[in-house]
C-alpha cells in the first residue's frame, strides 16, 4: 500500500506587491496588487509504506510548502494528494491521528510546562491510553535517553534536548508515517548521530515510512534509500541515492605521494592508452579518471613504474554533488547521461600502499 | 477528548498562576477606574435623584459590576491568534487532531477562570469597602448572573476569535484589534451604561452583540432589569453566542484556504 500518493500538486500563493513611494502607497491603500507566486509545480510521486525517503533541494525551492499540504496544514491549489488513505485538508482532525510531524524550526512543545506535562497533555490529545502511553514513552526515553529531562519546562532545553523531546511527542501516538522538516538543524554531530540511528531503527522495528527535508546531506547518506530532489517547485531527480552519485559525479581523483619525484611525462606515459589527467602539486601528484575506467586498472599502471608512498582516492562527495545541481538547475542535463553506471568505491577511501624499506603512511 | 480540552483549561490557569505578579497590579488599576468613574456619576448626578432610571447606588454598583466582569471576560485571544498566524506556528496547532479555535476558546475559559478567582474575587471585596456598593441578596439573581457572566466570556471571545483571524486577511490587523477594544468598551456599556446613549444609537445598539457582554446582565445584576426578564436577556445572549458562530466558521474555511504559512 502506498503511503503517500501524490499526483499534479500544485501551491500557488497570492504575495502582495508593494508599490514604491509615496504615491505607491496611497495607490496600495485603494487597490492592492497582487503577485501570484507558484511554490510547488505539478509535482508527482509515491511513497510506499515503510520507506525512508529524503525530500532535497535549495531554499525556497519548496519543500516546505509541500511538507505542509502533505500534513494538511495547507490547502493545495490543484492537484491530487492522499496520505495514509486520507485527503490531508479534507479530514483534517481524522487524518493528524496517524501521523507524527517534526519541524525543526518550531516547537510542538507547550512552551511554560514540564516536558512530562506536555506529553501528558499529547496523550489526551490522541485519545492514547495511559498503558500504551506508559509502554512507549518507557520505551523512547530510554532510546534517546531522556531521563532526568522529563520534569523540565520545555524553555529550559538546550536544542539537542529539545529536539529529542520533540522526537517523543511526535511519536507518542505511534504514527504510521513521520514528517520531519530538518529535523538535524543546529545539532551537534553526537545528538545527529544519535537522532539518525533513532529513526533507522524505527523504520526497521515499527516499519515507520519516513519523509524527511533536510540540508544536511549526512542525513540523507545515513538514513535514505530515496531521494527527491525540488528545484523551484519541479522534480529534478527522484531515485536512489547512490544511482544520483554514479549519475552525477564524472570521476575520481587519485593522489599519489611519491618516494621519489617523479616527473610528469614518466606519469604519463605509465598511463597511456588510458583516458586520464594528471596534474602535479607540492606533495606529488594527483590523476583525475572518469567512471569508465577501473580504479584497479590505473593504479596497476601506475604501481609498477613509480616509488609510491600513499595513495588516497577521493570520491566526489554528495555535497559537491548537490551543489553541482543547484547551481545548473536540473538532474536531467545531457552530461548525466552520457555517464556510464560504474561500481565506485564510497565516499572517501584511502588506500595505504605497501611499502617495505619506509616509514608507512604520514598523513 | 473532552479531558484534553479541559486539560486546556487546567494548563492556562496555570501558567497564568505562574505569571500571576502582572495581575496583582492589575486590582490597582481596575479599583481607580471605578474610583474615577464613582466621582465623575456622582458630580453628573449632582442633586438629581435619578438619571434615566438610575439612582447613584445603581449606578455606583454598576460600574463596580461591570468593570469587575470585565475584568473576568476580558482576554488576549485576538493578539493571541493573530500571533500565531503572523508567526506561522498555526502550523504546530494544525498537526494536532483538535479544533484550533475551540482550543483557543478554552484557553479564554482557563483565563477567564484564572481572573475571577484571584482577581474579579478579591477586587470586588476591595471596591466594597472602599465605594459604597449594593450587592443583591437574592441568591437567584447570583446564580442567573453568573451564567450570564459565562455567555458574556464566550461573546466577547467570539469577538476576538474573529479580530484575531482577520490576520489571515491583512497584513496587519494590529488597527483592527484596537479598535475592538475601544468598541467593545464602549458600546457594551462599561464606559457609558447604553441607557445613556441618544435614541438611535441605543436602538443600532440592539442590533448588535455588544450590550450582551456588559450592559444587560449588569442592569440585571443591579435590580434595573426585573428577574422576571432575566431568562429573556439570557435567551437573548444565547441567541448572539449562536449567531457568531456562523461568521467564525466562515472565516475559518476561508482562511484555511488562503493560509499561508510564514516563516519557512
């Protein structure tokens, strides 16, 4: 069953146009003039239960906007939309019962109460019974580690406690999909990590679907096996997310540090034939290959014929990646396409060479 | 459910409670204000016995009931609303299976609660000491008050429930809110009792919600308005309680549809 289905989602919103001047402003005083502005573009896709899928993209790209349509808090223009079996607008009280929000850039806490007051207050609020209520919030305050922070009032939280407690009282209820909207913003790494393996062990236990927005593409890399990617109200990429990587990244650098200088040209011609780019810097050299080329085919070419010290192999990560598309505007650029599927090593790996006489790696 | 929304109640009262320094100054504020509208009736009184149908002890205890009924319906929904929609946080309320503005209502009840327990209570027992009050003896009219008392809680709150969303539709309703205010206080007969008014303003005024916040169970509280017409006023405020619901589940639709959230 589909946890989420939508279909032609379109937001526009009515942004009022401020004349300038003096006489601007009169004019405005009469008849208001306004810009219609489209935050979400006909977009369409499904989520199946149980997936964690990440919602990406720039600033203002619209996100936001379709996290709230999909929580009913905001009504669509156009377009088709049911989560959970339900028209999030339209059944709006039914429909909240079975879902759990986040947003983190507001509390959902009561700001003057005890953090066990507030969840007091959520358990009536979701019709929960005080035994299941007992059962889950034992369960979450030991997982996130909560104890001695349950008789504080919510302003006196630091953020990652803070946070955490907004974790709980969105869960209380044992919603069947969680909607968080950067729900690492301003944490430390230790509570992120901490955060992270939370909900991938949610996801795995209670089989939660998860459609998180984030900036933090870590989030993404820990979490995801799905990624959609907004870009000013369109969507530019919807897939996996190392499928995006292979897509989109052209290659691979590798650095060489060399026992002894080695010159340009004997790099080179070790490597003929091969489709690769050297370059040299202060500590040695670096060989840029596309995809199409073995990692293990280069550096064969390359071990035989120089002194290597260290070699380390850099993966162009996922921020680089991103950002390449924000900046271009569209994952369906011609120069995707022409890169061919490879098996890349992850992110960043470092391989020592072996090295009999020397001191190993300096790093 | 019914508990969660009286847990509203529960919680506004005390967070109020812990505030309740801001309110202590308050008393002060309210007994000047009869104290000064005390002496300006007695000097309008002069040596006339009565001015239209009140006598100085009426009126004395008017002014002491009235303001001190203010003192329990009056509350902030308006800014409060208004707030939550210019801030965005409406968000944080939308997710939760409830009804906002009900919500809202019974915050207005915890406050209204929290008012006249520590403040109309013992500001009405300071102002009898102090003016020359005449509370009724009949525990009837009491009782019959005090429901009015309620309905005047929940008009003046439709009121502001409908200000506050009008946030939805300007830009900035701050003018709007006061002017409320203003009208409220006037044209519900704290300020001036309607039986002052020129003809056609009090005949407009009958037409209009607001004398049922104030002036008609004041004049019944006072012995002006007979018991025997005491069930009417109460049918009639029910009556306007009933009929703003109408406007308020409008604007609500509406807004929800134009609702747009600031503030990422």
């Amino acid at each position: 069953m589909l946890a989420i289905d939508v279909k032609d989602l379109r937001k526009q919103f009515k942004v009022q146009k401020n004349r300038e001047g003096l006489s601007g402003a009169l004019k405005d005083l009469f008849k208001r003039e306004y810009n219609e502005v489209t935050a979400v573009k006909d977009i369409s896709f499904q989520i199946p239960q149980g997936e964690i899928c990440g919602y990406i993209g720039e600033n203002g790209a619209g996100k936001s906007t379709t996290i709230k349509m999909l929580t009913g808090i905001l009504v669509p223009t156009s377009g088709q939309l049911k989560v959970n079996g339900y028209v999030p607008y339209k059944d709006r009280e039914k429909f909240v019962g079975g879902i759990g929000v986040v947003f983190g850039q507001r509390s959902q806490l009561w700001w003057d109460i005890g953090v066990i007051e507030s969840f007091q207050l959520l358990r009536k609020v979701y019709r929960v019974s005080e035994q299941d209520f007992r059962k889950r919030l034992d369960n979450l305050v030991e997982r996130l580690d909560l104890g001695e922070l349950l008789n504080r009032p919510v302003r006196k939280l630091s953020l990652g406690q803070r946070m955490r407690c907004e974790l709980v009282a969105s869960l209380l209820h044992n919603p069947s999909i969680l909607f968080l909207d950067e729900p690492t913003i301003g944490l430390d790494i230790v509570v992120k990590t901490e955060i992270r393996e939370f909900l991938k062990d949610l996801n795995r236990e209670e089989g939660t679907t998860i459609l998180l927005t984030t900036h933090d593409l870590q989030d993404i890399e820990a979490l995801c096996s799905r990624v959609i990617m907004l870009d000013d109200g369109r969507i530019i990429y919807d897939g996996g997310l190392e499928e995006l990587k292979n897509r989109w990244s052209k290659g691979r650098e590798i650095q060489f540090q060399f026992g002894t200088a080695t010159p340009l040209t004997k790099l080179q011609l070790l490597t003929a034939g091969l489709d690769v780019t050297w370059t040299m810097n202060e500590q040695g050299a670096s060989m840029w290959l596309p995809h199409t080329i073995n990692v293990s085919d280069a550096l064969g070419m390359v071990v035989g014929g120089a002194d290597i010290r260290d070699i380390k192999i850099l993966e162009t990560n996922t921020d680089d990646i991103v950002r390449e598309i924000y900046r271009s505007g569209s994952a369906s650029a011609s120069a995707a396409a022409t890169l061919l599927e490879a098996e890349s090593p992850k992110q960043e790996t470092e391989v020592e060479a072996e090295e009999p006489e020397k001191e190993t790696s300096l790093r | 459910m019914m508990s969660a929304y009286l847990d509203f109640i529960r919680i506004r009262f005390l967070t109020m409670l812990a505030y309740r320094v801001n309110y202590y100054s308050g008393i002060i504020i309210y007994a000047i204000n009869i104290g000064a509208y005390y002496f300006l009736w007695k000097a309008i009184f002069g040596s006339a016995e009565t001015l239209q149908g009140f006598t100085l002890a009426q009126m004395t205890t008017y002014i002491a009931v009235s303001w001190m009924a203010r003192a329990f319906y009056f509350n902030n929904l308006d800014r409060e609303i208004a707030n939550d929609i210019r801030d965005g946080s409406i968000a944080m309320q939308l997710i939760r299976p409830y009804s906002y503005l009900f919500v809202k209502m019974m915050q207005g009840l915890g406050e209204g609660l929290f008012r006249l327990i520590l403040f109309m209570g013992p500001g009405l027992v300071i102002v009898c000491l102090l003016f020359p009050v005449k509370l009724p003896k009949d525990p009837a009219v009491w009782i019959i008050y005090f429901i009015m008392l309620m309905f005047s809680l929940f008009i003046n709150s439709q009121l502001n429930i409908l200000t506050g969303l009008a946030a939805f539709f300007v830009e900035n309703n701050e003018g709007m809110m006061r002017m409320k205010r203003v009208l409220v206080d006037l044209f519900s007969g704290v300020l001036i009792p309607i039986a002052f008014f020129p003809g056609w303003l009090k005949s407009t005024m009958e037409w209009l919600p607001f004398q049922a916040i104030t002036y008609l169970p004041s004049a019944v509280f006072t012995g002006r308005t007979p018991m025997s017409e005491a069930w009417g006023v109460l049918g009639l405020q029910a009556l306007w309680f009933f009929i703003l619901l109408v406007p308020i589940m409008f604007t609500w639709r509406a807004a929800r549809k134009r609702l747009f959230v600031q503030g990422g």
